[in-house]
C-alpha cells in the first residue's frame, strides 16, 4: 500500500487519499457522501491523467529529456479586424481575461481592464502589447457605482471572464453571479452594444448527481444568475463562452485547477479519440466529464475577442469542440509529440547498445 501510495504522489500530486483527508481537517468542511464522491472522481482523473503522461522528474531517471514536456510556443492567431473598436475587459488581469486582451491589441482593437488588481499580470509584464491597454482598478460588487461607470468608459462591445471558486455558497453567488449582473448593467448603461462572457459547459453543469451542494447552489448557479442578467440588459447580443476544464501556462496550479499547455496538450489529444468520445457520451454524470477533453487559454480568448469585435457571431460556444471550431484552433499535438521523442529516444538508445557491442 504504501509503494502505490508513493507512486501515486510522483504521478498525480495533487489528490492522494492523504491529501484529501487532511483537506477536510484543516479546512473545517464536512465531507458529505456527496463530497467524497466528487473527490473520488477527481482524484480518479487526475490519477488518470498523471498515469498516462508523468511528470517529468518522475521520467529523469529513465533518460528522457526535460524537453519532452517543455511547453508549446504560443500561436499567433488572428482575431479579425478590431480596429476602430473600444472594447472593456472585466478580469482582463487574469488567466483568460489577459490573453483576450492581447489578442484584442493584436486585431487593432482600443482595450481597457477593469480588475480589483488593475494592473498588469505578472506572465506579460514585459511584453509590448501591455502598454497599450489601459489598466484600470475597480471592485464590481464593492464601491460607488459612479467610480464602476468611470471605470467601464464608452465601449463598443465588452467581454467577462470574472468568475470565483472556493466553498462558501454566498462567496460564490457573488463572485460568479452579483459581479457579472452589476458589470452586465454597466455596460449597458454606457452603452456597450454586446456582451461576452466567459460561463461554464454545459455538460459540467448539469451534472446534478455527486455534486457538492456549493458548487451547485453556489457556482453553478452564480453562473446561471449572470447569464440571465446579460440576457436580460442585451438580449440577444450576447455571446456565452463556455469551456470545461482550461489548461495553459507552464505552471500547474490546484486552486483554480490548472495544468500546463504541454500537459494539456497531451490530455486534450489523448481525449479527442474515438474510444473517450463514446465514454464521454456514455457515461452518465461526472463519470462523463471525466473522458472530456479540455481546451486550451488560446482557443477561450480567442472565441472570446473575435465574439467581441464580431468576427464570430454565435451566440453560445458550449464545449471544447465548438469553441475551438470558432476560434480555428490547430488540433492539439501533445500526445504525438510525446510519442514521437520518445520513439526518437529510444531509437537512440538501440544505435548506443549496437555502437556498444561492435
């Protein structure tokens, strides 16, 4: 038991059964069946996951390179023409929000960030397209309204990706709900003419089975409260992004759960088989989720600044494949990558063997 324990913890570090009881002593939350459940499954995907691509100290002592991990170079993608609009980012400081922003720079397109932060994050702070993007600090739920409306200026269209998580049903009402429906009214009310926001999947949603009771009535919810408020102050010009599970970056991180684009790209191809697409619609539940297949940061911002300056023009992407589809993402590589260096390693290592023995 304790040499699968040890295993585990190389491969998937981030949920043992250890780690998840001491979750639940030092957090002070009760671990309702329902909570175990969905601790289970997590711990079961990611497990899955860590099975079937290690970390890469875990590969080190076999011989294979650190390179076969390294993350991807970022793709350039064009959005279409921005130019001549004024665009408000809400959470233009974080993981998605800061990348909207650079592809909104990049199609020519006037930018302002709307953020508690309001400045610039800390993975661009040297790059050149952060200098032309007015960064501005402002709390949504917390404040004079009239210093919101300073803050939002006269935008064509806006785009969302403000969003909470945690345990607290309350907290995540309002950070996922209250935020979106205040920022939703003033944008409109500066006359903004579209509104683009960044959801959930609907897929994850609905899973109402398993589900701890703050994710249900607290995130998920939230969620749904600030879509009906969009819907409610722009009708029909509104474009719902909703992705399932993002990976990016080249950090792993558990709150958000995040992994790196190279690991994701390996999970995101390896999912996109036939095999994971029939689970994925046969299972019922989060058992369903779990085969799913994740979407890059990339392919989210860009759906997200071509919604905003019209370039795509439906009104819900729901799911990895549809927002990809819109947003013209290549195909993800990770799992032929990883294949390819390591058949080129071992071929390798076959040429030192025969060197060896001649």
């Amino acid at each position: 038991r304790e040499a699968k324990s040890n295993k585990a913890r190389k491969v998937a570090p981030f949920v043992t059964p250890r780690s998840i009881r001491i979750f639940y002593l030092t957090s002070g939350v009760r671990p309702t069946d329902a909570m175990k459940t969905t601790a289970t499954m997590t711990g079961l995907a990611l497990t899955l996951a860590g099975l079937a691509l290690p970390s890469t100290a875990f590969l080190a002592p076999s011989g294979l390179p650190s390179a076969a991990f390294r993350p991807r170079t970022a793709l350039s993608m064009s959005v279409g023409d921005g130019s001549g609009k004024s665009i408000t980012v809400f959470g233009g400081t974080g993981f998605v929000g800061s990348r909207v922003c650079k592809y909104l720079i990049e199609s020519g397109a006037d930018v302002t960030v709307v953020s508690k932060e309001g400045g610039v994050p800390s993975w661009c702070s040297s790059e050149e397209w952060t200098k032309s993007v007015e960064w501005k600090s402002n709390n949504l739920v917390r404040g004079p309204r009239e210093s919101l409306l300073d803050s939002v200026g006269s935008p064509d269209a806006v785009v969302s990706t403000v969003g909470a998580i945690g345990f607290d049903v309350q907290s995540l009402l309002l950070g996922n709900g209250v935020a979106n429906a205040e920022a939703a009214k003033a944008s409109k009310e500066k006359g903004a003419s579209k509104f683009v926001y960044v959801s959930v999947a609907s897929a994850v949603s609905d899973c109402n089975v398993a589900v701890p009771a703050y994710f249900k009535n607290g995130y998920f919810r939230g969620k749904q409260d600030a879509e009906a408020a969009i819907v409610e102050n722009f009708g029909e010009e509104y474009c719902f992004v909703k992705p399932s599970f993002i990976y990016g970056g080249d950090s792993f991180g558990l709150f958000p759960p995040r992994v790196t684009d190279a690991y994701g790209s390996f999970i995101d191809e390896l999912l996109s088989k036939e095999l994971f697409k029939f689970l994925a619609d046969l299972l019922p539940g989060l058992l369903g989720v779990v085969f799913l297949p994740p979407v890059s940061v990339d392919a989210v911002a860009k759906a997200c600044a071509g919604a905003a300056i019209g370039a795509i023009t439906e009104k819900v992407l729901d799911g990895s494949e549809e927002i990809n589809k819109a947003a013209d993402q290549p195909a993800a590589t990770g799992l032929t990558d990883f294949i390819g260096l390591v058949s080129e390693k071992v071929g390798e290592a076959k040429e030192k063997v025969k060197d060896a023995n001649a």
